[in-house]
C-alpha cells in the first residue's frame, strides 16, 4: 500500500514539495506519480528474518541507514524528515543534521501502554482483578524485550555520534481508521490519527468472472510473515457454492484455476467496489482498505501484528478469523460473512469513522508553526 508515497501526494495537492526516499523497488512508482524520489545511496540493506538476533540486526542496519542518508538529508535541505516507525536510521540521520521529524505509523499505535496487554496479543484489555493480573504479568514479560531495544539504540546511537537517550519525534501520524484503535488513557499528546494512507499500486483492471452470484474476493498476503496457500485453500473452499472469486495478486495464477474464478494483478479500490466480501491475510493495508469500502472480512492471520489487526477486526465485528485455516473454516466463515447483513453493516461503521481523523498535512505544518 505504500504509506509514503500516498503521504508525498497528500503534501503536494497541499503545495508543499516532498521528496522520497526509498529502495529501489518504489522509485519508478513514484515518479510516475510526479514525486521527486530517488533511492537511499550507498546502503544495501540484508534480508535480515534468519538473523539470530534480530533486535540486533536491526539496530545495527539502522546505524548503517542514518549514516547513509546524511549526506542526501545535507544536500536536500529539508524543512521535515517524515520517518516511517521501522525506520529507525531515518529518525537517527534527522538528528545528525538537526532536522525536525515525524513519525509515520502505518497502522494503530503500537506503543505500550499501562492500561492494554501487550500489542501482538491480540487480547482484549483485562476486566476484573484477574484480567488485569493477565494484563500486568504480560506486560512485564515484554518489557524485559523493550528494554533490551532500548540498550541496543543507544549502543549504536553513540556509535554515530548522538546521545544515548532518544529524544522521540515531534509528532507521530497513526495512519489507521479510529475504529481500529483501542481507546487507553494514557494516548500520547503528540500522536494524532490521520487515516489510512493508502495508494493504488496496479495501474491495471482485473473483471471478475460474468454473473449475479456473490464476489468473493481474495487478498494473499505480501508479508513473508503472512499464511502461505491462502489463495488455493480458499479457492477450494468456495469449489461447491453459488459464489465468484477474484484472487488479487502479482503471483502466477494458481493452477486448475476454476472458471468462476479469476486472478492476477488489478485496481483493489474497483474489486471492494463490487466484492461482498474479502479473505486476506490481516495486513493492515489491507484490511483498511477492506474497512474503507465498507467490505467485510474472514482474516487468515499470519505472523507479526497480522494477529492483533485480526482480532481487532472480529471484536469491532467486521469480519471473523480462521486460525488455524482449513478449507472447512474458510467455507463456513465465507458464508456466515455474506449470510448475516450484520458484518457488512459493522464494516460500514467502521468506514464512517473517517470523519474522525485530522489532517496529516495540517499536523505536520501545525507542528512546524506553518499552519495556513
């Protein structure tokens, strides 16, 4: 989904000039787009998910980031860095060049708080002297976790020259629908939800196959966390009922691909338009886009925070969660989603919270004191 590119476009119908910086993969894609971008210069960053200790790898890939990116941040000049909350060597580069930045969190804050259980778990906050029990106990086991990052930055932050304590962003953008976010009452002053982000990679059109039947469509994830053979098994899944399928994807289309069904690469905006449903993984990108049409969802979570997003999305009651999937699950899930009007009507709540959100542009020039 490409947060940044969609944040670029944003700040430029507001008249400002953003310049993206990026890997190779989403330069062309943004200059055709009209955005000035250009690839991080001398940085080659590894595969890092067999890394044994990953909390390492990162921190130390960082470094190399913010490093690389000095030279760039100096030549440009820049009034505000906007760093997405991965990049951790983009916030660090800010600093070295005594630049203001903004944090971009593509997706709900994920920051601890003292109230909820730990993000990832996918649990609804304690209630009762034993929830909050659970809730405490988790939370210290993760904060062991949080603390070692914490030793890991400033290690390399002092290796490139910045003090060991970090001094955070001056705002955090958390580009997600409110519906999605858990209330707490310790939220952050300086972060503001601004909505999903969200551009249109395809610049292609994929039909659905001909008739009235229901739209089934099917959304594999592109995380190498994410479950694999989601698209067959579902495929599989819908063999035996009056529906029809569109697997959007990049990926070859499965073998014995069945002629209600069809796949490939297309506008996902165009197939929600006209999708009774969407099976996917539980990427965020996804599931807001989902959300944003008014699209139910049966979410087929994999690892990282597909998890969390998914459970968020069954208690808002948009959707319903296969874990572990089977075709079985698929099938009875599929068809509760289109049977029952309630699912399409939560996902239809969930949309109309938009109105809920601020202006990621306005934020960004509140902060700086350019506010029009």
């Amino acid at each position: 989904m490409v947060p940044a590119i969609a944040l670029c476009l944003r700040f430029a119908e507001a008249g400002d000039t953003p310049v993206l910086l990026t890997g190779d993969r989403w330069v062309a894609a943004a200059r055709s787009e009209g955005i000035t971008a250009s690839r991080v210069a001398g940085l080659s960053l590894a595969d890092l998910k067999d890394a044994p200790d990953l909390g390492l790898a990162l921190h130390d890939q960082a470094a190399d980031l913010a490093l690389a990116l000095v030279p760039q941040l100096t030549a440009l000049k820049p009034d505000l860095v906007v760093c997405d909350v991965l990049a951790l060597g983009a916030s660090m580069a800010a600093e070295l060049v005594d630049v203001p930045w903004v944090q971009l969190s593509p997706h709900p804050l994920y920051e601890p708080s003292k109230w909820l259980p730990p993000m990832g778990s996918g649990l609804e906050p304690g209630t009762g002297v034993r929830g909050r029990l659970r809730d405490a106990v988790l939370r210290a086991l993760t904060a062991r976790s949080l603390r070692q990052g914490a030793r890991q930055r400033a290690v390399v932050r002092q290796r490139i020259g910045l003090t060991g304590a970090e001094p955070g962003p001056a705002a955090r953008l958390i580009a997600t629908l409110p519906a999605l976010e858990v209330p707490r009452p310790d939220w952050p002053r300086d972060a503001h939800v601004v909505g999903p982000l969200l551009w249109e990679a395809s610049r292609e059109t994929l039909s659905p196959p001909p008739g009235d039947a229901p739209l089934v469509m099917i959304a594999p994830s592109t995380a190498w966390t994410g479950a694999e053979g989601m698209a067959e098994m579902t495929l599989e899944a819908l063999r035996d009922k009056d529906v029809r399928a569109v697997v959007s994807t990049f990926a070859p289309a499965p073998e014995g691909l069945p002629e209600w069904a069809r796949s490939g690469p297309g506008k996902q905006d165009e197939l929600l338009r006209q999708a009774g449903v969407l099976v996917c993984g539980g990427g965020h990108g996804m599931l807001v886009k989902a959300l944003r049409a008014a699209v139910p969802v049966v979410v087929v979570p994999g690892g990282g925070d597909q998890w969390e997003m998914a459970s968020r999305v069954a208690r808002q009651g948009s959707g319903l969660v296969v874990r572990p999937s089977t075709v079985e699950g698929l099938r009875d899930a599929v068809t509760r989603v289109l049977d029952d009007p309630g699912f399409a009507e939560a996902a239809a709540r969930a949309a109309a919270t938009i109105a809920d959100v601020r202006c990621p542009v306005e934020v960004c020039r509140t902060m700086l004191g350019l506010a029009r």
